[in-house]
C-alpha cells in the first residue's frame, strides 16, 4: 500500500511551508515516527516524522521549494515487495521542470523540444532563487519570453510576495506600453579568498522582520544599573540544590521575567500594540524569550499567560520553549500573539546591547552579563567602595506611544524588583 506524505498544517494562518532537506533518499528504509524532513514556515522550522514504516518510494518536492500544505510531497510503500519493483525501475524526484506540466499532445516534436529547453533554462536559473513560481507563471513567462531577471523585479500581490496570474499579466501589459528595456543581471565578484554562502530561508525571514521594525518603530533606547547581589547569592548558594531536588534550572531569566510581568501589571501600556489610529492594550502577557539557534539564527517564543506563573513556573516554562527551540520542536502558535519581549545578550558575555523591537509589540527588555565591579555605597553615613555583580538593563521602546517617562519608569521598576526580590516563597 503507498502512503502519502503530505506538507503539514502548521498553524491556522499558515498556508504553506518550504522544505530545508531531505534526511532520506529514494529508496531507504523508514520507520513510523522517523524524521525524514525538515521544512520551514513564516514562523518556524520543524522536522516532520514518518506517518509509517516503509520504503520511500518518491520524492515529489524538492529541498528549497515552496508549496501549499496538504500537498502530497512524497509517497511511501508500506508493502515491501511492492518497493523493490519501484525501486528496480528507478524511481527518483521529479526534474523541476516537471512542474511546468507541458502536454506533448497540444505541439508538434519540433515546437515542444524548443519550449522544453526554454522551460529547463529559466527552471535552471531560477535554482539559484528561494522564491516560488507557479507552473502557471512560469508558462507565461516562457510564451511571453519574461526573463528571469524580470520575474525576480516584478512586486507579488499573492500570499508572502508571490507573483500571480495577474501580476505578471500587468507587467506584461505595461512593458508591451513601455520602450524596449535590457534586463541585467546585478553580478558580483569575488575575490580568491573570498567565501559565499547563499542566505538561508531563516535568515532571510530575520532580515525581512528587523527592516520591518526598523520602518514601523521609532526606536528609542535606555539603559539603567542592577544590583544584582541579592540573586546571585541565592543562586550561588541554591541553583545545584534546585536543579538536583526538584529538577528545576532556576537562572537569572526566572527574576528578571518574573519583575518584567510585575512591572507590566504596574504598566500596562508597555504591553499594548498600535493598530492604526487605536492603542490596543493587551490584558494578558505572552512573554517572549528570545533563543539563540546555531548556526546564526534568532527565535522568539512565548509563554502564553505567563501572568499567572509563579518564579518556579517560569523556570520551568522558559528551560521548556528553550529546549524547543533549540531542537526544532516549537509549533507556529509558540511564536505568535507575543505581547513584550525580553532577549539576553548577557549569555555571551555582552554587557547591554539596544535591542530591536519584536513587532507589533511596542517595548522589549535587553540583559545584559552580571560582572562584578567596583562601586560606591553608603555605609554608616560615609561613602565607601565595594564590589557587587551588577547587571545593565535596557530597554527599546516605540516613541510613537511609549515616551521617555513611561520607558523610563517601567524600566527601572522592573531594577527595584530585581534588587529587592521577594525570595521566601520560592
């Protein structure tokens, strides 16, 4: 019996997903609940398991290409025998150009031998571009001999910026209006000892979100001290304890987050959104918790309601969406409907950084590293020095609603917490 694969449904709002890699090829063995492929959404990226035991017999979508979900992206043979003969016939995945589904009948030998290679060559260029072409575009691309390079220029309309029927139409129309124009293609040359590495689809999500916040936002940055030897005792004297009793990691993000969602109790416009003219003020905190996924790439999940956690619950919530993150196990919904965020550039050793702003939300929290340094306290009257871990806060905010009083009052309620953390009920 074959099975279909099929591309997942990720998300209410996800309609579509692109696959990474391939872990198995055409004709291995796999085994129900095996992963065998790594696709990527607008939210995030997820390996995708077997739904059987079987061989995979056919690879249908190729790594780098995008596709509606429910689409059938490979097939699977359950029944072993069935298998070897697929396989002695050689199956293997589709060409791309496939994908162009060019009837033979409807042209003479002559005409479709030409069309194939006209089809093959902007197939071939289009190998070195991530977006997505239907085969519908591509056919009128090929008829009206739109190069590549204009594909690449025209603006999309459709979902993420893909170019339809209409759009391509409309370009053919106004460059029929238009005088002859020569498409180049932008070139760049290297040196010998230069290296290129082609972005990945993460990356590039990345770079499309900070220039977007960068154009919605105007960002404004404050930094303030923390105390912190309140809980680097605590945890100096507790953490192993913890981790070894009760299996639970507290760290510096357990307090800091929890006097982050105080503070918004305290504040509760740093926890709204501009919807045009109206300020939506959100009653609840999904608190999102920056991740760092190697080799270069930034997540932001949430913790739904965490309003309602205790310092220990969010120990564990946050060890929980890290672990996630880090071994593709997040879910769309564990990255949307944030609310404030906090990232913690401190973990590499950065002392304060000025954020970028998680859009929509209006404000988000930077930590920095806790190092010890010298610094004046007052004891019996007189000023002295001393050596305490102290810690940079800062915080970005949305000029556009959050102005400097309100940032600067939030944040240092956020350091009042932090310095004078109630510990007894942890």
């Amino acid at each position: 019996m074959k099975i279909d694969v099929v591309m997942p449904k990720m998300g209410e709002s996800l309609t579509e997903g692109t696959i990474i890699a391939w872990l198995k090829a055409v004709g291995d063995g796999v085994k129900k609940d095996e992963i065998i492929y790594e696709i990527t959404t607008d939210k995030v990226d997820t390996e995708i398991p077997s739904p059987a035991d079987g061989i995979l017999v056919e690879i249908r979508v190729n790594e780098q290409e995008t596709v509606d979900v429910d689409t059938v992206v490979a097939v699977i043979e359950t029944d072993s025998s069935e298998a070897v003969i697929v396989e002695d016939q050689e199956v293997s995945s589709p060409p791309k150009t496939e994908r162009i589904n060019i009837k033979k009948e409807e042209t003479s030998d002559s005409r479709e031998v030409q069309k194939a290679t006209v089809v093959s060559k902007i197939q071939k260029e289009k190998t070195t571009s991530n977006k997505f072409y239907s085969p519908l575009v591509m056919s009128i691309a090929n008829k009206e001999n739109v190069t590549f390079e204009e594909l690449e220029s025209i603006s999309g309309t459709g979902a993420n910026g893909r170019v339809s029927k209409k759009d391509i139409l409309n370009y053919i129309t106004n460059r029929k209006k238009s005088s002859p124009q020569t498409f180049t293609k932008q070139t760049f040359v290297a040196n010998d000892d230069d290296e290129i590495i082609p972005m990945d689809t993460t990356r590039k999500r990345i770079m499309e979100h900070m220039i977007k916040s960068r154009d919605t936002s105007v960002h404004v940055t404050s930094v303030t001290e923390v105390d912190m030897s309140k809980l680097y005792n605590f945890l100096k004297q507790n953490k192993k304890r913890f981790l070894e009793v009760e299996k639970i990691k507290f760290t510096y993000m357990t307090f800091i987050s929890h006097a982050v969602i105080n503070a918004i109790k305290e504040f509760p416009l740093i926890n709204s959104q501009i919807v045009g003219d109206d300020i939506v003020v959100k009653k609840y905190v999904n608190l999102g918790i920056a991740v760092a996924v190697e080799p270069n790439g930034l997540i932001v999940p949430n913790i739904k309601h965490a309003e309602n956690l205790s310092a220990r619950g969010l120990a564990q919530e946050i060890a929980s969406i890290g672990n996630k993150a880090r071994n593709k196990g997040l879910k769309p919904d564990d990255v949307i409907d944030g609310t404030f965020s906090i990232t913690n550039y401190g973990i590499f050793g950065l002392q304060f950084g000025t954020p970028i702003i998680n859009q929509p939300e209006v404000a988000i929290i930077g930590v920095g590293s806790v190092d010890k340094k010298p610094v004046v306290v007052e004891v019996d009257g007189m000023d002295t020095i001393a050596i305490k871990p102290i810690m940079y806060l800062t915080i970005s905010h949305d000029h556009r609603l959050i102005d400097g009083m309100l940032g600067g009052k939030f944040l240092n309620s956020v350091k009042e917490r932090l310095e004078n953390f109630d510990l007894s009920n942890i």
